[in-house]
C-alpha cells in the first residue's frame, strides 16, 4: 500500500498561503502526500514581499535528487524559480523523470503585490529548457503578457497569447483570466494544435486571494495523480479553487491579501 505522492518545486511563502505551503495544503486537501524541494525562501505577509533568499543550486540539487530517490511522485508541480541556474538543475534532474510523470509548470514571475519574483534572463530559460519536459504551462494575465509577448485586454488576447506560448514549445498552456475582473471570469485551454477549450466559472468577491494560482497549479497536479486527464483535472481543480475561495471569502488573516480556505471540505489521505 502506498499514498499517491505529489512533489512540489517552489519558493517558501513566510505567511503560509502560498508557494510550498499552498501547494502542501493542497495536495493534502485533495488527498495525496505531498513531498517538496524549497528553491527560495521568502519573507512575506498578506502585505507584501519583504525579501527573497534564493537558495543555493547545489542544496536543491540535492532536495530534488533526495525526493526522487526514495519517494518517488506521480506527478510534479513547480513554480517559483527565480535563477538560471535553478533551472538548469531541474531540467537536469527531471529530463528522464518528467518522461514519465505529468509536471505542471506555474511560471510565477511578479507577486501579487507587484513584487517581482524572477529575474529577466530566466524567463528564456524557463521557455528553451522547461517548456519542452513540462505538460501544461498555466500562466496568469500578468505572466502570458510576457511569455506571450503582448498586451492582453479580453479573451480573444487571452486565446491569441495562449497560441503564442504553444508557438514557442508548450505542449499545453492555461491561460488564467482572473485579472480580467468580470461577472464571469475565463480561462483559455490550449492543448498543441487543438482548438482551444474556453473554461468559464463565476466571479467570487473576496479579499482573500493571495496563493490562488499556486493552489490551481498544484491542484491540476493532484488530480492527475488520481489519474483524471489533462482536461478533467483542470476543471476539477477549477471547482476546488472556487469553493476555497467562497469558503474563505469572509474570513480575516492578516491585514491584506488572505490566502483561501483550502481545507474548506478535506479529503482522508488516499491509500492505494
């Protein structure tokens, strides 16, 4: 018997509601173990990013190498990479691994407070040596603007950034609608050469946003482990994150920005 095994490749957030922390509510939530390798410590609250320590290439190397060693994940989540050089190790590391397993990339690039979290010559890095090993890529707004290449203001820039990701080697790309406040909010799925797949959900008024798309990224991987497809596991996931968000709407953590509620209705551990 065994738990199914999620990994998590992401930057630490001090204020517990997103990066690492996020991710491992998630994966717990959702009913699987999750494992994780800390790329960049981060002194943060609902307020704002304070400072960011990157930690050293060779430790992750070793975090990375360590997980995959002995608590081998079925699927792998990563976010928060703020070096070259990080990249470079997991794309290293995960080059064989990732052949096998669904990986989940959430490019996070600028936090919610406008901090920028990446530095610019990176965000090459990211497209030329992860772009070619992950399974979907799942950019907000802000990120698909720069990944993409232009400005979006509507859907139909959403779609026509989405198919520029593809362009430049994403097998699949989600494209988040959330900064594009409306009554309904939109999400572009865009799978190769497929048409693309516009996903729709209701806009929740809430203060308690921060970690919103760290929980998605690291949901999308939790329901792949379960075994749901590519698509089926972005709508499940869609639904987890509304149901936190409304069930956290009301609830005060800190003076700004509140992470969600994400063990609004948690899962026991599944055993296989």
């Amino acid at each position: 018997m065994n738990y199914i095994q999620v990994l998590t490749i992401a930057g630490s957030d001090s204020g517990g509601g997103a990066g690492i922390q996020a991710d491992l509510k998630t994966f717990s939530a959702l009913g699987c173990f999750g494992s994780s390798v800390i790329t960049a410590v981060t002194a943060q609250n609902t307020l704002g990013v304070r400072s960011v320590h990157g930690i050293p290439a060779t430790i992750i190397k070793d975090q990375l190498q360590a997980v995959l060693d002995d608590i081998a994940p079925v699927a792998i989540k990563i976010g928060m990479i703020n070096r070259a050089e990080v990249v470079d190790v997991i794309e290293t590391e995960l080059k064989n691994y990732a052949a096998d397993v669904p990986v989940i990339l959430d490019p996070v690039m600028v936090a919610t407070s406008g901090h920028k979290l990446i530095a610019p010559d990176t965000v090459e890095q990211l497209i030329d040596k992860l772009f070619p090993i992950v399974s979907l890529v799942t950019p907000n707004i802000d990120e698909a603007v720069i990944l993409g290449g232009q400005p979006i203001h509507n859907l139909d820039d959403m779609i026509a950034a989405g198919k520029k990701i593809i362009e430049k080697g994403a097998k699949a790309v989600l494209v988040k609608g959330g900064h594009l406040i409306g009554p309904v909010i939109y999400d572009v799925f865009i799978c190769g050469s497929d048409v693309p797949v516009i996903l729709e959900s209701t806009f929740i008024a809430s203060k308690n946003l921060h970690g919103t798309g760290c929980t998605l990224s690291s949901a999308i991987a939790a329901e792949m482990a379960k075994g749901k497809t590519l698509l089926d596991a972005i709508k499940n996931a869609k639904n987890y994150i509304s149901r936190a968000l409304q069930a956290g709407s009301e609830i005060k953590t800190g003076e700004g920005n509140g992470p969600l509620n994400h063990f609004f209705e948690p899962l026991k551990l599944i055993i296989q």
